[in-house]
C-alpha cells in the first residue's frame, strides 16, 4: 500500500468533480444506525462506489481526507506518560510513535460516504502506517483504561463492611 494517499486523494476529487454528482467536504459525527464498508480489498477501486452510490440514488457523497499531523503523536505520548507500564514498555511505545514523526503531513486516509435509509455507507482507505497508529494509540487507550477501572475499584475499598 501507498506511503502517501495524496495521488489516490486528488483522484477522487476529480472524478467527483467530472461526475456531475454533489458532494459535501466534511464527516459524518453521529453514527448511524448501520454502517456498511465498502469491501476495498477485492473492489479497490473508488469509481465503483461512486457508481453504486449514483445507482442507488444517493442525493450527495460526503468526502473527507486527513493528513497527518504530529500533534497525534504528542498526544499519544501524552497519555503513554499517565499509563502505568514498565520503563521498557514505555519506550517501546515511544519509538512505535516517534518513528512515525517522517509521516507529518502524508495524507493517510480517504473516505468517501453516502446516507440511504438511514444506513451510511461508506469506502475508506487508509495507509499501513496510519493504521500501525491507530493500533498502537488503541492499546496505549486500553492500558490507561484498564489503570482507571483498577484505580476506581481500590478507591471504594474503605466504605463498605465485609461482614
């Protein structure tokens, strides 16, 4: 997969420009009550679902893309710096995120989305780097998590008689 979805970005802002069908430049925040994925492993290509979407009735196709940014980082180790976890664990991390830093500004994903009867469907691609990130703030997330819920269950020990 690309290091950079810049080429793949400009693409669809084309075709989308030549295709006559309205599109709005943002995101969806709510989510729906279904979401379905466009299967981008055996239909790669954006034009297909621009073409379903057209067929299906779709009235405007929301794109959105994103670069990215080292701020994402900084706070990833912001939050590695709260979690409970050994100095190796730590740094593993830390070099996890900090190689990261030569993709400030790649574009690392694309989406391309359409409501119809109340489901939101949508073709998302995203680089193998991004998605290493994305993995990676998950589990750092969880870590904290998991110290929060510990912290919580020791904060009430006092109160309540084991009688």
């Amino acid at each position: 997969m690309a290091q950079d979805l810049e080429t793949l970005r400009a693409e669809i802002q084309e075709h989308l420009a030549q295709s006559g069908v309205p599109v709005f430049h943002g995101y969806h925040r709510l989510p729906p009550a279904a979401h379905v994925i466009w299967d981008t492993e055996r239909h790669p290509d954006f034009r297909e679902f621009v073409e379903a979407a057209r067929q299906s009735g779709a009235h405007l196709l929301i794109f959105n893309h994103h670069a990215f940014s080292l701020d994402r980082i900084d706070e990833a180790l912001e939050e590695l710096e709260d979690a409970d976890l050994t100095r190796e664990e730590k740094r593993n991390y830390e070099t996890r995120l900090k190689k990261l830093r030569d993709y400030e500004g790649f574009t690392c994903s694309v989406e391309l989305s359409f409501t119809l009867d109340g489901t939101l469907y949508s073709f998302e691609s995203h680089t193998e780097w991004f998605e290493s990130f994305t993995d990676t703030v998950g589990e750092i997330e969880a870590l904290a998590e998991d110290q929060d819920i510990e912290e919580d269950d020791d904060s009430l020990g006092g109160y309540f008689s084991k009688n």
